[in-house]
C-alpha cells in the first residue's frame, strides 16, 4: 500500500488538498507500523475526500477493503455535524476509548509520576475523560467501574486520582528505602530528622508538596488497614528494588473487589471487534438504553406501550433480559447461529448461554474464538438492528442480519472446515 499511496501523491497536487496542520510542512500524510496504518488529514471535506479516494485506489488495484469494524478516526478542533459528515463518508467510528488510553492518559501520567498534583485537578480529569466517554451524554456506568481491570467489570482505564496516589506512594517508599540519593538525603534531613517517612506528621511550615505526600500516606495506610500491611502491598509490587506503579495502583483499584467476571474473556476476546465487545459489555451489565431502563430514568413516558419491543409483536417490555435472546425475533437469529456453528445445545436464556459460554468455552481454540466472536456479533447485531427501527424506521428479516453481519465469521469457519 505504501507504493500505492505513493504513486497517488498526484492526487494531491492541488490547491484544494490540505495536510494535517502539524504535518503539512514535511508533507506527512501517512505511517506505517508493523500491522497498522496511521493516516493524517485536515478535517475539511475535500482533503477526506481524496482520502477516501486513495482508499479505493488501493481496493481496486490489490482486491483488498479497509474494514470499518477495525478501524477508528480522531478528529478535534471542528463542530459535531462536521464530525458527523466525516464519519459517514469514510464509514470508520470515533474512537474514544482508544484515544483516552493512548493520548489523554498518556499526558496525564507523566504530570501524576512526577507531582502530587491537587485533588480537585484529579478529579477534574476523570471527570473530563467520563464526559469524553461518553460523548457528553449519559453516563451508562460509573467512573469507579469503568477504571476497574476487564477482568473485574471494567474497561481498565486509569483513574487519574488513584494513579496519582500509586504515584505518591513510590516517592514515599523510595524515602523509606534509598537513603543514598541526594534529594533523599535532603528530604531526611529536613523533614524527618529522627523520624522515619511512615511515622512522620507534617508540620505548619511544611511545603504544600510535602504535606500533599504525607496526606496520600495516611489514606493509603487507612484503605490498606495499617503501615505493615502497605509495605507488604508495596514489595508484592516490587520487581527487585524498583516499585511498580501499575501494581500498586491494580491493589489499590481492586481493593474491594473480591470476584472476577468469568465472562470477561468471552467479551472480551482479541478476535472481536471492539464495537461489538463494547456493546456486549453493557448489555452484560444491563446498561444498554432499552426502552424499559428509559422509563426508569424517566426519560420516556412509563406508559406500557411505550416500553414494548420493536422487534417482536407480542408487546413485550424491551429489556436488555427480552433483547437477548427471550425476544422471538433475536432467539431466530440466535438460533441460526447456534446451527451454522453446530451447537450441540439450544437455549435462548441470557444467564444459561453467558454461563456455558465462560464456564465451557475456554482456551484459545479456532473454534471457540470464532464461537466467542459469534456471540458479540449477534449482540451487536441485535441492537443495531433494534436502532434502526426506532430511529431510521428500517427493518430486517433475521436471515438478512445473519447474512449481513457475518461475513467475516463465515470466511475463517470456511477456511477452517476446508482446511481440515
């Protein structure tokens, strides 16, 4: 591709074609990794356009597509129908989890490995990237819950108050272990004196960053119960005589969650896209928008018709339990699945099916990546296909959606039947 795109560059000749600002001056308009491509434009019509352009250049001379499901845009600096417009001429998502985790984290976890920085600077933070999250929208689940590992029920997003405190806590046990550094030295002889840094109170003459340090020990000694057992916390994150702060901060992010979710492998399989792992995830924990948990936040009207489902005519209330797979209009499709995949058991019970898939589905097989891969797309199948009918007033049979949606599954379980 990157001849391709080379030999394309006349395409760009023109007055019209716009580099990103921060790469027009060497004529950036792409990089190249081991297995991913970073493309770089000016959020205006006509330079997306040549893009688009290029892409399809690319289709036709080497028979190869892009793939919308793996493929994300960033855009800043522009208004939100512009945004929009972009989206849907170039049919890739905005990739928000993805630009919390490398960019805006990135960013804040270098002020937080070197400052205690101020509490309600943190929690303004988090409260920035939730909004971003969630696009300034509902927040379908709590902050707490989406930094938790995806073991635990999360997203495993960093928690820019928690970071920060891990952060604190291995300048305190660099103080408590490495006597020889000079700024420690320092430290020794000016603020502890003849006590060490776990006994030690701050003083009115203290500097602010001190006292900031001291404070984050003693709330660290209260969550973890008492000094003995920080330190033992501590050396279980200590790889030799260097402090982890990922550890420390997975001890203490964790602290009060005792049990793993044994469906977060299924969710959360590398084979899946991540939409529709997205999309799983919440309808495991029941947060998808149905119609039934819009009455209860009293967002629609709580009359009966108004919580019945739009995909089946039996005036069911549209929950997350109907959707998956109670409705007789996603148990057909689900049942076509469990066929194509020759299942030898049938159930449309949510509970029954999330059950047998993380308590029999394990290891990372072909065939149960691509049984764990069939699960999250009809999910997302079925809710898409849901959306469509309230907001775009489009219905699909289940024989089409299963056509439709499964391409991708049905070319690796061919390859894999032929290959046998």
């Amino acid at each position: 591709m990157g001849a391709l795109i080379s030999d394309s560059q006349s395409a760009f000749i023109d007055k019209l074609f716009k580099y990103h600002p921060k790469c027009s001056k060497l004529k950036i308009s792409h990089l190249f990794f081991a297995d991913d491509l970073l493309l770089f434009y000016k959020a205006d019509i006509y330079s997306i356009a040549k893009l688009k352009e290029c892409l399809s250049e690319f289709s036709q001379v080497s028979g190869l597509e892009t793939n919308p499901n793996k493929c994300s845009i960033n855009m800043s600096g522009i208004g939100e129908d512009l945004k929009t417009h972009i989206c849907s001429l170039l049919n890739f998502a905005k990739g928000r989890l993805q630009l919390i985790k490398s960019v805006i984290l990135g960013i804040q976890n270098f002020w937080t490995n070197n400052y205690v920085l101020p509490t309600k600077v943190l929690k303004k933070i988090d409260s920035l990237c939730a909004d971003f999250l969630w696009n300034h929208k509902i927040h379908l689940l709590s902050w707490k819950t989406i930094c938790q590992s995806k073991e635990h029920g999360g997203l495993g997003v960093f928690s820019a108050k928690i970071w920060n405190t891990a952060a604190a806590i291995k300048l305190i046990w660099m103080i408590h272990l490495k006597k020889g550094l000079l700024w420690i030295k320092w430290v020794h002889g000016n603020y502890l004196r003849q006590f060490n840094i776990w006994q030690v109170q701050s003083k009115v003459n203290d500097s602010w960053m001190w006292k900031q340090i001291i404070r984050v020990r003693d709330k660290v000694i209260c969550k973890l119960g008492d000094v003995s057992n920080v330190q033992n916390v501590i050396s279980k994150c200590c790889s030799g005589s260097n402090f982890q702060i990922s550890a420390f901060y997975h001890e203490l992010i964790n602290q009060n969650v005792n049990t793993q979710m044994v469906w977060s492998k299924t969710v959360w399989d590398e084979w899946s896209y991540p939409k529709h792992s997205f999309i799983s995830w919440l309808a495991i924990h029941s947060r998808l928008l149905t119609k039934d948990r819009l009455c209860h936040m009293r967002i629609l009207d709580i009359n009966q018709h108004h919580r019945d489902c739009v995909l089946c005519t039996f005036q069911q209330q549209e929950t997350c339990r109907h959707l998956f797979f109670d409705c007789a209009y996603s148990a057909e499709l689900w049942n076509n699945v469990m066929v194509w995949l020759k299942y030898k058991w049938k159930s449309c019970n949510w509970d029954s099916i999330i059950d047998w898939y993380s308590s029999n589905l394990k290891g990372k097989g072909f065939m149960k990546r691509i049984k764990r891969m069939a699960l999250t797309v009809s999910i997302y199948a079925i809710w898409k296909e849901r959306n469509q009918r309230i907001f775009q007033q489009r219905t699909q049979d289940p024989a089409t959606i299963f056509r439709r949606e499964n391409p991708g599954i049905l070319m690796f379980y061919t390859i894999y039947t032929f290959g046998k």
